[in-house]
C-alpha cells in the first residue's frame, strides 16, 4: 500500500509545487489578458500610439465606457442589448499606479474610419456603419438615460440646445423684470418711509417668477457603431474603404446573456436606516423579531457571470475580475417605482402598500436619533418644504406566523420574482439544546438492551458451565 | 476433492510452497503436517483462492476456483487456526449470518443442530466477546459445518481445547467422516492426526516430503521393528533358536523378557511365535513396537527426508 | 444458482449485519448528538440572534444551511467508518473468514458500501426529525427546496463513503487510512472555505495579491471540483438554490459516475491486495 499512496501524495504535492513555481516564476503565465506592462510594472510610463476600441456597453442600468487596447484580446458585451463602439487612435499608457491603461484623448484621438465587421465562424455575421447617437437624459443628468440614435440624434440635441437657450432667455427676462420690480419697491418703501403710510395691497407689484431651469439634458453626437447582437462568440474587424481589414482591429467578442432574472430588494430597517439588508435571491427569507417597520425598495434584477459582466466595462482595466469566472452576481437594473407590495397571510391579502417618499429627519438636541417621516407633496403652487431622503414602500409587521410579500404591477399581477417569505421567529434558548439528545437516549436505550443479553443458563449452573472449553 | 498440480507461490525471493502436487480423495480424512514456516497455512490458502498461486493449478471437485467460485465455496467449510469472530454478535447471530451467506433452507433448525452438537446452546444470546478460546473454536467449528459442506479444511481444530473438548471434537469429525465428508486437518498434535486421519501429507520448506497412509509411512521410514515378547517361564537357548531366523536382526533379554529386532517388510509375529513354541515356551504376550507419528514426522523432516525418495516413494 | 444471485445475497447479508452492528453500537448515536448540538449552537442559534439584534434579517436557508453542515459532517464520518471498515476488518481478521464462504470482492466491496448508505438513511431519518423539531421551535421553517437537498444529500454521502471505501482498499493499516482520509477531507474543506470566501469578494479594486490568489485558487478548483467529494454535492446544492432541475439531475449523475469509478478502483485494488493481514 505504502507505494500508491506514496504516488498519489507525491503527485499532488508535485501538483501543487508545479502551480506554486509557476506562479512564483511568472505569474503572468498563468494569467490571461496580461500584458508585459502588467508583469514588469513601469517607472516612467511609454506611450504608444495605438488603435484602440472604445466600448460604451449598455450595463444594464446605464451605459459604461471602457476601451480595448491592442494588448486585450476579448471584449464582452450583453446579448440583446444596444451597445456602442468606436474606432479610435489615441496614445496608450500602462499606469502602474492604477494598474489600468490610460489614453491620452486630450492630446491624441483619432477617428478611424470604416466599417464594423462581426463574424460568426467564418461568415460575416454582420455588418455595421457609423451611425450618430445621443443620450438623452429625460429627468436630468441623474436620471433615466434613453439612447437616441440616426437622424434624430443631432434633432434631439437641437431641441435641448433650443431648450437651453430659452431657458437663458427666459433668466435674462426674468432678471429684467427682477431689476423693475425691484426699482417699484424701493420707491414704495422710500415713500412709505417718508409718509409713514403703508401702501395697499394694489400698490405692491408681484414679483416675477424664476424660470424653472429644464430637466432635459443631452450629448452632444457622435458617430459611432450601435448595434446589438444575441448571444455568442463572435470575431469583430474594421475594414477600410477598400475592404481591406484594418491592422490591430481584430478581437474576440463574447456576448453573454444573464443567468436568472428576478427582483431585488433593498431593505432598510427603521431602526438602523444607514445599514441596508439586500434580498436578492427568492429562496432568501425574511425573518423578524417582534413588530418591525422597515422600508423597501425594490428592482429588476440580472444574474450574470461576474467575470464577464466586470470585464465588459473594465478592459482597460487587466487585473480586474480576474479569478471570477466561477462566480456570480445579481445586478439591480431598474428600480421599479409603478407597483404595490401585497402582504399575504394564509393566502389572504391583509395590506397593500404604495412606495412613498420618506425624510429623515435627525432628532434635534444633544440625544442621537432620527425619525423617518413621510414627505407629504406640496400644495399646488407651493414649493416642498423639504426633499425626501429615499422614496420606499413602508412596511409594519407584528412578527406573527408566517406572511408572504409581493409586487403587483398596475393591472393587479404578480411580478414574477417578486415573493418572499417573512416569518417571525421565536428566540428558544434551553430547548435548542434538548432536542439534540434524541439520539443520544435513542443510543443508550439500544446499547443497554444488548448489554442485558444473556446467556440462558439456569442458575446455579454457571459455574459448572463456565469450566467448558 | 483437492487436487494440486505443481502448486508453486513465491513471495520475493522466498518461495513458500514449491510444486505441491496433493491428492485428498472423497470421504478421507487427510492430515497436512509441517514445521513451522513449511508452508501449509500458504497452501490452504492457495485451496481457497485467497492467495494466487505463483505457478500450478488448485482443483476442488475436479474444478478451478475461478469456474465456479460460488458454486464451490458454498461446499466447503474452513475453520482456521485463529478465531476472528465479530464480538458484538451473539452466538446465534454469527451462525445466523453465515447461513443467511450460505443461503441454508432449514436456518434455524441447523443452527439449533449445531448449538447443541457442540454444546453451546445455553450460551447462544450472549455476545461472542464473552466467550472463551475454547468456546470460540467449537464455534468456529460449527460455522465451518452449518452448511453441510462436502469438505471441510480445518487449521488446528483442537488447539484450544481442553481434553473433553479434544474428544469431543474427535467424536464429530469421525461421525461426520462416516457420513461421506471429507476432512482436510492441518495441525501440530501428531497423536490427533494419527488417531484420526487416513493418509497424511508432510511439507518441509514448502515442498511435499511425503503423502502415504500411517503404517506405509511407518513402514517406508524404518527398516526395523521391535518386537517385545513376555514367556510364561524361560526358555533356554530361546536366544539362539530366535537368532537364527532369517527375518530376526537381533535378540536381546534373558529369563521371560525378550526384544527382538526384524526386519519392517512385515509382521513376524507368528513366526515368532511359533518359534517360541517349537522351543517349548508359552507367549504370554507380544508388542510390535510402531513408530509413533512424531517419531516419523522428526525422522522425516529432520533426517531421513531422502529415505523416502529412495523407496520409490509418490513425492 | 446464478453469479448475480449469489452476489446480491452477500451483499444484501453482509450489509444487513454491518447495518445492525452499526446501530447497535453507541458511535453513531453519540455523533448524531454532537453534530445536532454544533448546528444548533453554531448555526441556527447565531441566525436567532442575528435577527434579534438586527430586528430583521434575509437569511437564504437558516434551517438548510444547518442541514447541510450536518450532512456534510454525517457524510464525513461515514466516509471515516468506511475508510476504517475493510483495513480493520483484515486486521481483526474477520475479512479472512468472510472470504471462507461465497463472497467475492466486488460482493464485498458493495456491501460494504450498501451498509453505509443505508446508514446515512437512519442519519437522515434522525435529521428530519430534529430539524423538524427545530424549526417548529423556532418557526425557521423549511425553504421549498428543502426536499431537492434531501435527496441530493443521498448522493454527497455516496461520494463520501465511496471515497472511504477506495482508501480503506487501498490501505493496509486501518491508522494509515484514518489519516489520508482526514487529511484529504480537511484539504478539500479548507480549499473549499478558502475559494468560497475568495469568490465572495467584490471583483473590483483588490490587492495584486489578493487577484493573484484568487486566480491560482480558481485553476486548482478545476481539477479540485472533480476529485473532491464534497464538490458533487456544493455542485448539486447550487443547482437546488438556483431552481435549475437540469443541473440537477447533471451533478446526480456525476456524483453516481464518482461513485462508481472509486468502488470500482476499490474491487480492483482490494482484489490485488487480498483478504490476509
């Protein structure tokens, strides 16, 4: 026995020496997407003027930007989404400091120009052109972006620029009237200084009011390559004019779709508002203890493959995600604003609850505390008084039984994804430990029963029977 | 029922049994002697395929194990030199267990059968490590017959037994010889062997020195015989008159008590006898002494292992 | 008599006695107590509390998670038993007379692991009703996929007591087979603790070293998933958590193919080996 087992501990250790050497010999072997930079770290960084690939891949809740320099050769891209890329020159540097490749657009961008090639196999998938885009942000800067593209792209832009000129006439106007208006009050107050009369109500010009500036906001375009694929791997290249195939333009394209969709909850406990709870499987429960309010937020989610998804917006980036691509992560894409939670118990619905916006409100004095507190909306006309901290459904529970939670959307279905258990526990100290003795009395019962088995001697015989053998 | 043809198992560079050519016919007892290290545990072993042979062929009931594994183990029986039973089990269990392997019809009335043949009946619900060493041999035993095998091969059977016991044990391979199983005994008490076996086979480091029935080896080994005689009065000149038979070596004694050396080719007792008479004497008694197992057993082993090669002898 | 029918019968009885010599010992009682008492003090008591403390917690499976530690470590000690069981039974010498009758090697072999598994059956019987018993008293309760584990946790113990059982064939002393056998299973734990917790770390802004461990970590889990085990029920455990019956049915498969690969190994090695101490 000593020599296979010998061999096998042997070899495992010859395995885990050979890993361990190759690591310490040169790590960058065992690495992928690790350029020499990467390995050999730099002082004063080199440029290198470069064709590089510019990537605004729609992540799913934004547009990310990120580009591939000639010393990445995968880039990753969601399946069934519009994504965005360009072809550009620029000079490229390995920043050490950041352990990132930086491009020095100031200085240098060129736009390369010709057509996006996507191969499937050897066959030429599809083509595409460049294209002007937009993004247009409805609701501000902050807010939801929509993507424009063509003709309507540089419309769109027009139309936020006619807004914004507008808006700054209507500020110079507002400011002109501002000055009038201000000029009738001081003579007013002057007289009403001098006379000791007060001026009637008629006589008190209203003062003008401030334009309100547009929430609209929108790029400037650009042309680039839009375009979305379905999942797979593909081969992308540029090819020129004369359909030659541009140098350092060929790269290996991933287009990866999620694993599980579903909803995501962000669950903030009143009593510890700063210390969010995230529930985004819907095999997770939730468990509570006594009556509790705690507000909820929650949103679409993706499960995607976490090497891929941190590499889509990182390629510039070698060292990030690197290890990952056994694991996954959720990610929240919308947060979902138009539903109600139904709180079920025994299949009954026993509440429904609107998302509504919350301030927190610090408690004032010297004692620590805040009090969450629904922000009711301003009268018509009238400004709010505060801004609210986080808009949520709020939920209170006696922690009884068992419930169930879920969204339902404005006609009344259930969003798939959206259940979750709560239950109240019940805190048993003493009895936790008992029930783990079964066994153990279940044990010693049958050990006894065996050590009771005897011989059938009659007595007074043993000695006799005892000489035998 | 056992057949080996150049039966051979090395280990390294030691050989333990080398070209063992063995022959145990149906319903015979045969007993397997040898030192020390001679190589009979390897042999028995080999017979019931738990070691493989290095070279030759085992034959049980004229087929190899390998032809018929199951078929041919569930018709021997094996009782070894040690005990090793399972010590949480009671008697009746471990029987119990084996007859379930054994797939016997009649379980409970064999086992029963084999309780109180071996008297342990009253002790069969308590756990076997309450047992003693004799206690675990006779059971030992049992096992070895509760499925009615056709051969049974037995490595010390008496070994921890005291004289009843011996007996005992005696008693049931005789009776159960009679009934048409075969024995095959591989011990060290030589007086058991002799007592109870019908041919014997002898192995000295690893080879078969010997396979013949007591009395031809008996015979085959000694060229002499003693033959003590007791005279009712003496007899004069008896010397003389004795000497001068042509089968007689030597006479030794005076008055009534005489030895006299012969030749072993065969019993001279009769003419011996009527010798005695012819002198005018009256026999009171006379002893041809036989050379004991063990006596044979040190002669062969130790001395005279070429003897029997030289007589023509089957090995 | 056919081959077969000999060999089910062996195995059936073998199986049967090794059953009963099990349960009429005090050892599996007396590990069922300590590993029920470590899951309730060291798993659903600190869910209890974290949910106290906290006023609401999202626990994903406060009674499945203790129900996979106690499988695990059941698993583990069966796989202990059954990396002891053939290297003691040749010591005692029991094996020897077992090989008198009509009992081969791939018979022996199979019962062996027959008993084990059946074994595990009384561990999950015990299970249930403590975690049963458990989450009346704590109202836990049981996630819907509670069942799918239950019936994967079959296949992590057939890995585990097949991986046993090789060791045991393969090793010639009963303490030589005890320490590979603890050795290996704490490696595997340990590697499995190290890359769980590695992988759980954001993918963004590391350490080199931390990227680089973590990488060396996810190639060796290629080859670790395979040899290890407890990977065939982590595997299955995933697909249960993820709802996807197709990997389900996948790492059952698996782990039956591991099963028999290594009981496999263990007739051949144990055939080479032989019954004699």
């Amino acid at each position: 026995m000593k020599r296979p087992i010998v061999s096998f501990l042997g070899s495992l250790l010859i395995a885990v020496l050979a890993v361990g050497l190759v690591w310490a010999a040169d790590p960058s072997e065992a690495l992928t997407q690790v350029p020499q930079e990467v390995k050999e770290g730099q002082g004063t960084p080199k440029k290198e003027h470069q064709f590089v690939w510019s990537l605004s891949p729609w992540t799913g809740k934004e547009f990310g930007g990120s580009f591939a320099p000639r010393q990445v050769d995968t880039i990753y891209l969601l399946a069934g989404e519009t994504n965005i890329m360009n072809s550009l020159r620029s000079e490229i540097y390995y920043w050490d400091i950041t352990q990132e490749y930086m491009a020095d657009w100031f200085g240098t961008k060129e736009e390369v120009d010709g057509k996006l090639e996507i191969l499937k196999g050897n066959s030429v998938f599809k083509t595409v052109e460049k294209t002007p885009y937009v993004y247009s942000y409805p609701e501000g800067y902050y807010g939801r972006v929509e993507l424009v593209t063509g003709p309507e792209a540089p419309e769109a832009f027009e139309r936020y620029e006619k807004l914004q000129d507008d808006y700054y006439d209507a500020v110079s106007a507002y400011y002109d009237a501002q000055s009038k208006w201000q000029e009738k009050m001081d003579k007013l107050l002057a007289r009403v200084r001098e006379t000791g009369q007060y001026a009637s109500p008629e006589e008190i010009p209203a003062s003008p009011q401030q334009p309100e500036a547009p929430k609209l906001y929108v790029t400037s375009p650009v042309e680039a390559f839009v375009f979305d694929l379905p999942e797979g791997k593909y081969r992308i290249r540029l090819v020129d004019s004369n359909g030659e195939v541009v140098p350092e333009t060929q790269k290996n394209l991933v287009v990866f779709s999620p694993r599980r969709a579903g909803v995501g909850y962000e669950i903030i406990p009143e009593s510890k508002w700063t210390k969010p709870v995230l529930s985004d499987d819907r095999n997770q429960v939730l468990y509570l203890e006594g009556r509790r309010t705690f507000y909820l937020k929650p949103s679409h989610e993706l499960e995607y493959n976490q090497y891929q998804y941190l590499k889509m917006s990182s390629l510039h980036k070698p060292l990030e995600g690197l290890g990952t691509r056994s694991a996954w992560m959720w990610v929240h894409t919308e947060e979902i604003v138009d539903a109600k939670i139904q709180i079920l118990k025994d299949g009954e619905v026993i509440q429904t609850i609107e998302r509504k916006p919350y301030y927190v409100e610090q408690t004032p004095g010297y004692a620590l505390g805040y009090n969450i507190v629904e922000v009711t909306p301003p009268e018509e006309g009238e400004t709010s008084e505060r801004e609210p901290t986080f808009e949520a459904f709020r939920i209170d529970l006696e922690a009884k039984g068992k419930y169930v939670m879920r969204l339902v959307d404005a006609s009344g279905e259930v969003i798939p994804g959206s259940e979750r258990v709560i239950r109240s526990v019940r805190v048993a100290s003493w009895p936790l430990y008992t029930i783990p003795l079964i066994p153990l009395l279940v044990g010693l019962a049958v050990v006894a029963w065996r050590r009771s088995l005897k011989s059938d001697i009659p007595e007074g015989m043993e000695t006799q029977v005892t000489t035998e053998g | 029922m056992i057949r080996t043809e150049g039966l051979t198992k090395r280990f390294g560079q030691l050989t333990a049994v080398e070209d063992l050519n063995i022959h145990v016919e149906k319903g015979e007892i045969y007993g397997f002697l040898g030192p020390n290290g001679a190589g009979k545990t390897t042999t028995a072993m080999m017979l019931l395929g738990l070691l493989k042979p290095t070279a030759g062929s085992v034959y049980l009931f004229g087929k190899e194990l390998t032809s018929d594994y199951f078929g041919i183990k569930r018709r021997v029986g094996v009782l070894s030199e040690f005990q090793y039973l399972y010590e949480d089990m009671t008697a009746y269990e471990y029987l119990r267990f084996f007859g379930q392997l054994y797939q016997i019809d009649d379980i409970d009335q064999r086992i029963t059968n084999m309780l109180g043949l071996f008297n342990l009946d009253h002790r069969k619900h308590e756990l076997l490590g309450g047992y003693s060493k004799g206690m675990k041999q006779k059971l030992g035993l049992a096992r070895a017959m509760l499925h009615d095998p056709d051969l049974v091969i037995l490595d010390e059977p008496v070994s921890s037994l005291d004289p009843y016991g011996i007996k005992e044990v005696r008693d049931i391979i005789m009776d159960e010889n009679q009934k048409g199983r075969t024995f095959f005994i591989s011990s060290h008490i030589l007086s058991e062997i002799e007592r109870t076996c019908d041919r014997i086979g002898i192995l000295n480091k690893g080879r078969l020195v010997a396979e013949d029935t007591m009395s031809n080896l008996r015979r085959r080994l000694t060229e002499e015989t003693e033959i003590s005689i007791e005279l009712e009065n003496p007899v004069a000149e008896l010397n003389m008159t004795l000497s001068a038979l042509p089968f007689v070596i030597e006479v030794q004694g005076s008055g009534p008590d005489y030895t006299v050396r012969t030749k072993a080719d065969k019993d001279y007792r009769a003419e011996i006898s009527r010798a005695i008479a012819g002198a005018g004497g009256v026999t009171v008694s006379m002893r041809r002494h036989e050379m004991t197992l063990e006596e044979a057993f040190v002669t062969i082993t130790e001395k005279n292992i070429t003897l029997l090669t030289k007589e023509g002898a089957t090995v | 008599m056919s081959v077969w029918s000999n060999r089910t019968n062996a195995i059936k009885v073998t199986a049967r006695r090794e059953l009963l010599s099990t349960l009429y010992g005090l050892g599996l009682y007396v590990v069922l107590f300590v590993i029920f008492l470590l899951t309730a003090y060291g798993s659903i008591r600190v869910s209890l509390l974290n949910v106290v403390n906290n006023g609401l917690e999202a626990l994903p499976n406060p009674i499945t998670s203790p129900f996979y530690l106690t499988v695990f470590l059941a698993a583990t000690y069966l796989g202990l038993c059954s990396a002891i069981a053939i290297s003691r039974e040749r010591e005692q010498g029991t094996l020897e007379v077992l090989f008198y009758g009509p009992v081969d090697s791939l018979s022996y072999v199979l019962g062996k692991y027959l008993q084990q598994v059946l074994t595990f059956f009384v561990v999950l019987a015990f299970s249930l009703v403590n975690f049963f018993l458990l989450s009346q008293l704590t109202n836990l309760g049981f996630s819907g996929n509670f069942f799918g584990l239950l019936i994967l946790s079959i296949f992590l113990a057939s890995c585990m007591i097949a991986f046993g059982i090789f060791l045991s064939a393969a090793a010639k002393r009963n303490i030589f087979a005890v320490v590979l056998f603890i050795s290996l299973v704490l490696f595997f734990v340990i590697f499995w603790g190290a890359h769980s917790l590695i992988m759980a770390l954001p993918g963004k802004n590391l350490t080199t070293l931390l990227i680089y461990t973590r990488l060396i970590l996810d190639n060796v889990n290629i080859l670790i998933q395979w040899i290890s085990p407890l990977a065939y029920f982590v595997r299955g455990m995933v697909a249960v958590s993820q709802g996807n019956i197709g990997q389900y049915l996948l790492s059952i498969v698996s782990s039956l193919i591991y099963t028999t690969l290594l009981l496999g190994a263990a007739v051949i090695i144990f055939d080479r080996r032989g019954v004699k101490r």
